[in-house]
C-alpha cells in the first residue's frame, strides 16, 4: 500500500512541520518559563504544555498553567508576556 504522502505532498509537509513546531515547543517552552518563574518568584503547582485552540495560555484555580504549544511560533517579547501573565495569575486569578 502506498504512503498517504505520496498521494498527498501538501499534507506531509503540514505534520512535518507540526512535528518540527513540537519539537521546539518541548525544547524551549519550559526553559523560557522556568526563566521568568525564578525572576518573578512565583510557583505553578504544574505547568502542562498543550495544543490550545482559542488561547495562549491559562492558570486554574489550583495554580496549574497550561502555555499553548503554538507559542512557539511568536516572538520572544510576546512568549515572555504569555509567560509573565499567566505566572501573574497565582497572584490575581481576575482581571
Ligand atoms: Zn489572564
């Protein structure tokens, strides 16, 4: 049986860069947040990582912050917003 990519190119090209887009995800995510959770000095309970459809990240009310792995895609100012405002929520879960 034939690779499904060989029939369809466009769509290898897509999970081959969703797979590369994890990847980077995985690797800089948490290193980006560790960075600001020591300089703010505040402490998730857990911090998950995930496909997010209609937000960048979230914090319960646990203190378990959820960072889209699409941020990967932005800029370094924007992802440390990101990182900045959720970590910000162990604070102040209303704004
Ligand atoms: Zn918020």
């Amino acid at each position: 049986m034939a690779s499904p990519h060989l029939a369809d190119p466009q769509q290898a090209i897509d999970e081959a860069l969703r797979a590369f887009y994890l990847e980077k995800a995985k690797e800089k995510l948490p290193k980006r947040f560790l960075y600001w959770q020591n300089i703010t000095g505040l402490k998730p309970l857990k911090v998950h990582y995930r496909h997010l459809q209609k937000c960048w990240g979230g914090c319960n009310e646990d203190d378990e912050i959820t960072i889209n792995t699409e941020a990967i895609k932005l800029s370094n100012k924007v992802l440390d917003y990101i990182n900045i405002h959720e970590l910000c929520h162990i604070v102040n879960k209303n704004h």
